[in-house]
C-alpha cells in the first residue's frame, strides 16, 4: 500500500476511534432522554440517620392560646400543661356602687376546638391564685423578658375554684368556674372604698398576681382555649334581678401569659433523653436504640433530626454525570396514631448543626409563575391502612451538601418540626420509623435522581 494511502487510513481510524470514545453532548436543561448512552435513574438506597434530640428549652409565651389538661402518652410518657397569666381590674367609680350588692365572681374560658386525647372522659379544671408575681428569668445578670415551658410559678395552696366536668369540643363553646366567694367580696369592698389596690394595673398586681389555670393527674387530654380568661364579677343594683350586671377582670400583659409543660418519660423509650446537665441523661440518641423509631413532640422536649451521613457518596457511582433531584418521604409508624392522637398536620424541616439548633427552613424550588415557600410536608393521612405520609423535595438541599466537601465533618442535618406557634403550643406527635423499622410501608425514605452518561 503506497505510504500517502496508509498515511490517510490511520488518520480516518483515530478520527472514528476518538468519536467512538467521547461522551455524548447531553443538554442537561432539556429532557433527558431514555436511550442506550443516557438514563435517568432513581435509588433509594443511600443510608437516613433517624435521632431524637431534646430541646432543652423554649419561649411558649405569647401564643394566643390558654392550654390545660394531660393524658398518659404509652410513648412520650406522662405529659401536664398549664397555664400562666396576669389580669387586669376594672376601671369603676366607687360612688356607682355604694348600695349595689355582691353576688359571685367566676371565669369564663372561650373554648377552641383543638384538643389531644380522650375527651370522653371528665376532666377536672381548677383555678388558682398565684403567691408570687410572674418574672421571666434574667439573662445573665440582666432583667428577663422571655418566659419558657419549664417556667413555673407558686400558687396558694387551695385553689379559689375547682370543677368536674366534660368537655365536648367541636359542641361546647366556654367554660364557667365559679371562684371563691371571700374573693369575690373582697373584690368588691375594695371597688366601693375605692382601694389603691383597684386603682392601676400596676397597683392590682403587687395585691393580685395572677392566676394558673390546670387540672389533676387523672386528666386524659389537653384542651385548648383562647387567651382571654376573663374573670367575672356579678352584682346587683337593689330592687333588681341577682347577677343583672358584672366587672370584668380582663387578660392583660400577654407577653407574661405563657404555658407550662411537664414530661414524665421514666417508662418509656426516651427515658434516657435529657438534657446534658442532667445525671445519666442524652440529649441525642438514635433511633437503633428506640425501637428503630425516631420522636417529636416540641412541647414535651423532643424532636427528629435526619442525617444522610454517606449522600457524597452518589457521585462515585458508576457512569453517574448531573444529579438532579430529590425527595424525602417520612412515613408514621402504623398504630402509633388515630383520630384522638392525630400526626401534625404541618411538619416543616430546619437546617441545623452539631449543636441540634433550629436555622433556616427548607423551602420548595422555585417555578414558573410560583414562588419558593417553606415546605410543610403534604401530609397525606390513612388511619386505615397505616400508610400516612409526609414528603418534601429536598433538591436544592443535596445539591448544597454535594457541592460541601466538609459536610461529613459538621453533623449538619434537618430537624423535624411544626411551624411557630404550633410548636410552642401544639401536643400532636409524630413517630417515624427508620430504614430498619420492620414494616417497609412505615420507613423514611430518600427517592435520589441522577442522569446516567455511558461511555463507549
């Protein structure tokens, strides 16, 4: 073969050998299409690290809800809340109550219908005087303003009104206690004298501090009402009807109304969780040590973090070219929840660090027309089936953490959790199962998209 000719055929050869070997030009932007050199592919086989971390503190002041009541939680233990708040005295003029005569002094709650537990049984509601005024705690030598779930106050030791009752809360719309008498005619004395005690809030306080509304450790459910706690002061003018007229005592200085939570888990899974000045206590433990379960109920201290501890690892994967999206479906446990002891309608995730504080939420990606806006899960619920769900579309979030080549080191993750102010004052719970819980329809599971380039 003359040399120009073998010349020209070796260059025709590596001209064909080195298209033979190039990776296709893939407009990553368009559709990707399904043929022999692309594939999109889906796995759900990379690890979600599932834990319960313990808040060891937070505001519950200043929700716009009055809460009382508890219930036996078989997996979050003994739960107790009750509430906090400040009244103010009517503005009267003694002249106008000379002849009138006292009658009763009661409070009235403006039910909401939100509850959690068992309403069908009674519930005893009590009233009680505060023996010392409500400060929020100082800060660090400065005076407080913020009051929190483990704050309490001291109280008289007989309550000025107790009552056994029932509470339908999709029927009933208030709740009337009847308050002690003494009170009640004191009250009023002060009102026809006109007592430097009635004649300013401030004055009212340093006589009256305030008032704790609960219940007793046979209650089984949390009622929640709205935050006027109004107390009443009936009289009567002579020559009319008994009750014909009242005083009201109103809510005031609701940054100071706030509620109280206690959590007894000694018999439970979470017995161990506490807070790090706590003897024998964790404040993270993970869900292989609970039953391959995981739990989050802010109210009681407790909350989910999800970690993807080896998610880096999808760009070693053979022929993988562009991740493209992600979705995380968080599955309840069947039979952990029912109508009584509903899921959390909203359940939104926070980015957080090692220190399991809450930071910037997750928000949906943006679309034509739409806007991005915090996600809260798309709760589907089957009390049936047990296949209740929440999903969120974590794409923008693995695309920050493939891009973060310290993100093994930070124990960075996502916390799971109700929006403000259901956080502060919402009892609905949910506890999700892990990749090792035994029923599969009840797992967390992260669904991981990848365009597929192969070379040939």
């Amino acid at each position: 073969m003359p040399k120009k000719l073998l010349f020209l055929f070796f260059i025709l050869a590596s001209v064909l050998l080195m298209n033979a070997c190039k990776r296709a030009d893939i407009n990553f932007s368009s559709q990707l299409l399904d043929n022999n050199i692309t594939q999109i592919i889906m796995t759900d086989t990379f690890s979600v690290d599932l834990s319960t971390v313990y808040i060891d503190s937070f505001s519950t002041g200043q929700t716009g809800v009055t809460v009382f009541g508890g219930y036996n939680d078989p997996y979050f233990g003994r739960l107790d809340a009750q509430t906090f708040y400040e009244i103010a005295p009517p503005t009267t003029k003694a002249t106008d109550y000379v002849k009138s005569i006292y009658d009763s002094l009661y409070i009235t709650l403006k039910l909401r219908n939100t509850f959690y537990g068992d309403t069908t049984k009674p519930i005893q509601i009590q009233v009680s005087r505060l023996s010392e005024p409500i400060v929020p705690p100082s800060f660090y030598g400065d005076p407080g303003t913020i009051l929190y779930s483990k704050n309490s106050f001291a109280v008289f030791p007989t309550p000025l009104g107790v009552i056994n009752t029932y509470i339908r809360p999709s029927v009933d719309d208030s709740i009337h206690i009847k308050l002690d008498d003494a009170l009640g005619q004191e009250l009023f004395n002060k009102i026809q004298t006109a007592s430097l005690d009635l004649q300013s809030t401030a004055n009212f306080l340093s006589y009256f501090y305030g008032l704790r509304i609960a219940s007793n450790s046979n209650s089984n459910a949390v009622y929640t009402c709205a935050d006027s706690g109004t107390v009443y002061l009936a009289y009567h003018n002579p020559n009319l009807n008994k009750d014909s007229a009242r005083l009201a005592f109103p809510l005031v200085n609701r940054n100071l109304h706030f509620i109280h939570v206690t959590a007894d888990r000694s018999t439970t899974m979470l017995n161990n969780l506490g807070g790090l000045n706590q003897a024998g206590k964790t404040n993270v433990i993970n869900s292989t040590q609970t039953g391959n379960m995981a739990f989050s109920q802010p109210i009681s201290n407790t909350m989910i973090k999800i970690r993807f501890p080896n998610i880096q690892d999808i760009q070693k994967l053979p022929y993988y070219a562009k991740f493209l999206k992600a979705q995380l479906i968080v599955r309840p446990v069947a039979g952990t929840y029912s109508p009584l002891y509903y899921l959390p309608p909203q359940l939104r995730l926070s980015n957080t660090t090692i220190l399991n504080q809450l930071g910037q939420d997750i928000t949906s990606v943006a679309s034509p027309g739409t806007a991005a806006g915090v996600q809260y899960g798309n709760l589907v619920t089957d009390y049936f089936n047990g296949k209740s769900y929440y999903s969120y579309d974590l794409t923008n979030y693995v695309k920050t953490i493939l891009a973060d080549p310290e993100y093994p080191f930070y124990q960075s993750g996502l916390l799971l959790t109700p929006p403000n102010p259901a956080f502060q004052s919402q009892f609905a719970r949910l506890i999700a199962g892990n990749r090792l819980y035994p029923n599969i329809n009840c797992q967390i599971e992260l669904d991981l998209y990848y365009a597929s380039v192969k070379s040939y």
